[in-house]
C-alpha cells in the first residue's frame, strides 16, 4: 500500500515503525472511506434531528392539549418510540412498514426510523422546557388580555426555547452515536464501513479505534458548539 | 364597577370560597385582608377568571365575567392584575414589558406604545430605567414596572395581590407610593394587603376575610379602631 510519510510531523524511525504495523497501514490508506461514513452518519444525524424537532415539537403540543383524542396519540406515540429499541425499530420500519408505502432505501428508511425515534424525545424536552417556565408568566400575560396562543407565542416558548437548548444539544450527539444502529440494514455509515473493513482486514482494534475517533470528533465539534450556543444564550 | 354575587370555589375537596359577596364602586379603593388561607387571593383571582368559580356570579362593568360566553380576553384588558412575585417577562426589557401588551392587543404603533411606556415609567419614578432588562432590577422596581405594565392597557380596574408581600421592608414605601397615587387619581382598586397602614390611610372600605367568607366589612376607621367581629379582633391584634 502506497503511503505519503510526513516525516517532518512524526520524525523517521517513528514512521517506519507504524508503517511496520499492518493495521496501522489499514487505517492509514482507508481515511477518506471513514470520512466519508462520518459524513453519511453526520447526514443521517441532521436530517433525523431537523425532522425530529419539528414532528417533537407538534407531538408536544399535542401531549399537552386539552383535548383527550390529541393527548392520548402523543402519550402512545413517545411511549412505543421510548419503550422499544431503537434497533428493533429500524428492522420493523426498514423490512416491515415502509416497503408497504414506498421502496425506500435504507438511508432513507434509516432517516426515517431515526426521526419517528428523535421525534418521541424531543417531545419530551420541548414539553419539560415549556412547563419548566415559571407558572405566573403565563399568569401575568393572560391577566393582560392575551389568548392562550399569544402567551405562548410571546411569552412562554421564548423563554422555553433557552431552557430546551441544553437537552436538545445532548439529543444531537445522542442521535449521532445511535445512528450506529442502522448498520444493521447497511446503511453505508460510519459504524457499517467499520464493519466491512474489519470483516475483510480483522483488525479490530485499529479499525474500531478509528471509527471511534471519527464519532468522537463529531460528538466534541457538536458539544463545543453547544457550549457556544449556551454561552452566546446566557448572554442575551 | 365590580359586582361579586354567591361565589363559592373549592380546589378538590377544599372550598376556598364560601359565598362571598361584595362591590366595588367606581374610583374605589377596597382593601381585602385577613389571615394567609383565609381565601382572600383567590378571590382577586375568581374577578379576572385566572381561577374559576363553581357557583356565583362576577359583574364587572355589568359584563358578567363568570358567563362562558364572554370574551374573557377582551375583558381581562380593562382589568390589570399585579401579582406578589412581580411576573415581569425576564426576556424582555422593561420597555418592552410595558409595550407588549398594546402593541400586541391593541394593534398600537411601537412609537405610540413606547411613547406611552416611557410616560409610565416616569409615573411610577424609574424614567431611566427603559432598557433595563428586569433581572437588573430590585424588587421594589420590578413592581413598579409590573404596575406599569398593567396601567398601559388602560384598565377600568386594577386588582393587587399582595403586591408588597414579597419585597424587602426598605421597598415597600416606593410601591405603596406608587399605589396612593393611582388612588389619589380616582384609579378603582382591589387590594389584597398586609399592609395595614396603607388600608386605613389609602382604603375607602376595608374587608376582613376569614376561612373563606367575609367575617366584617366597614370604613377603615371602624374596622382597625371599632372592630366588631372576636375573629376581627384577634387578627388585628396579631398585626397590629
């Protein structure tokens, strides 16, 4: 395998003595193929997020309705997608339901399963994060003449909205590593290529030490950019 | 102004209310005290339907607030509310707080709005505290504000719960200042207090409330010099 040397950057002997490791030289020449399932995962993690926070947020909504119909769907809806694996759920989409309404792929069947999941748990932090704002807000802005929908749209969700970034955040790298999960219908991601690639090669530690970098890099770079988020909020 | 006829409510099996009945006159000053669970702020809060009662009638400028069908949203802009802790909107600026309202329910022009904002701080004595988010605020300046929020919208009445209960003794006078004035301009007021200078010197009648009913209801003078209900007595003897 034909690899560059940066021997200003590890020095000579250091060099030869890695290049000397056979599953030195499989990472080493397969980095673009983990950079790519880092950029498939990342993908997959985003659109299921994105998705998540729009379908969560209306399944809060819906929880926290008075009317019973509405309520009760949002209590069995975060219940199945809590109560299950996330595993079995991505069989039971991938290979049961969907093929029944579309032909989807399985990334598309993976955003779809990680989303419907997503969705379950962002409702719940939306939910938390409205009631978390203090009771008299609400007090105070309808004693004022607003409707119900003025106060939350004015009053209520600005102020939930810095309490839900926090978990929401925590959400993200949640999804990012169990996006792992749809491997299992070989969605080319980063945890399937490691799959392959150790299947072919057999170096476990070195090629399961590399996928692991890769999710670590993504979950840091997403933490860090929380904190940034939450430092900029706490601000304002 | 405020007609309250029969009222009971009851939180669970706890009744709160045992038929309470009472008015208000226009430009007047009620203030409502008694023993904390004596019921008297939930009453203030059956007037403007943030609780809601299960028997009786509220009036409020002949609208009855407690018929489902009135517009309670409508009607709640022509009642302002103080609260105990204040309430003021933590993510918005003082100014903004006091705008809010109007611009949003009335449909008021920002300039006009802030115009009139700007008017209100004035009144209640922190002109220079527009752009002050309320968290920079003491808590006697967070009431007053929170008075000025409710005066934007132009109310018939003003109802207050214990709008000095929670603040340190050395504020207290600010608020109540504040308070006299808007009496002294012929405001109608509902005041739940422990305050028991403020009753009799800014009061025109004073209710003394007391599980769950009015136990005695008379001119400041009689109630705190001549009171003549046992439960009357031993209440202002405590406090007094």
């Amino acid at each position: 395998m034909a690899i560059t040397p940066y021997p200003m950057l590890f020095g000579a002997t250091l060099w030869e003595k890695l290049t000397a490791i056979n599953g030195f030289n499989v990472v080493a020449s397969n980095w673009a193929y983990f950079i790519e399932g880092g950029l498939v995962t990342l993908q997959l993690t985003v659109l299921s997020v994105s998705a998540g926070m729009v379908l969560g947020l209306i399944i809060a909504l819906m929880k926290m309705s008075r009317w019973r119909l509405l309520s009760s769907v949002a209590v069995i809806y975060i219940d199945f997608f809590r109560g299950t694996p996330l595993l079995v759920q991505v069989m039971l989409f991938h290979f049961g339901i969907l093929p029944i309404f579309i032909d989807s792929g399985p990334f598309l069947s993976g955003v779809i399963a990680c989303s419907l999941n997503s969705a379950a748990y962002v409702a719940e932090i939306v939910r938390a994060g409205i009631q978390a704002v203090d009771r008299g807000q609400m007090e105070a802005a309808r004693s004022l003449g607003m409707n119900g929908s003025q106060a939350m749209r004015y009053v209520i969700l600005p102020q939930a909205y810095k309490i839900v970034v926090p978990p929401m955040i925590n959400e993200f790298v949640m999804l990012l590593k169990d996006t792992s999960l749809v491997s299992v219908i070989a969605v080319m991601e980063l945890t399937h290529r490691g799959k392959l690639l150790y299947s072919t090669t057999y170096e476990a530690a070195w090629v399961w030490g590399a996928v692991c970098v890769v999710y670590y890099i993504m979950t840091k770079t997403i933490a860090m950019m929380g904190d940034w988020i939450e430092r900029r909020l706490a601000t304002e | 102004m405020i007609e309250v006829k029969g009222i009971h409510k009851n939180f669970g099996r706890l009744e709160v209310l045992k038929g309470i009945d009472f008015h208000v006159a226009e430009r007047e000053v009620v203030c409502v005290i008694g023993p904390s669970g004596s019921g008297k702020s939930t009453l203030l809060r059956c007037i403007n339907q943030l609780e809601t009662v299960q028997q009786g009638h509220i009036f409020i400028d002949g609208v009855e607030v407690t018929n489902p069908k009135t517009d309670i949203n409508a009607l709640r802009q022509q009642v302002g509310m103080v609260f105990q802790l204040f309430n003021l909107f933590p993510h918005k600026t003082t100014l903004e707080n006091i705008t809010m309202a109007p611009i949003i329910l009335k449909g008021m022009p920002k300039e006009q709005a802030e115009e009139i904002a700007i008017g209100l701080l004035r009144k209640v004595g922190l002109p220079d505290k527009d752009h002050v988010y309320p968290a920079q605020l003491s808590g006697g300046q967070k009431q007053r504000v929170a008075i000025a929020r409710a005066l934007a919208m132009h109310p018939k009445v003003m109802l207050f719960d214990e709008p000095t209960s929670s603040l340190d003794p050395e504020m207290v006078g600010e608020v109540l200042s504040v308070m006299k004035d808007l009496a002294h301009e012929g405001m109608t007021m509902v005041v739940v207090t422990h305050e028991m200078g403020f009753a009799r010197e800014v009061g025109h009648r004073v209710i003394f409330m007391d599980e769950g009913i009015i136990m005695e209801e008379g001119s400041p003078v009689n109630i705190f010099d001549n009171p003549q209900n046992s439960r009357t007595q031993s209440f202002l003897s405590k406090v007094l």
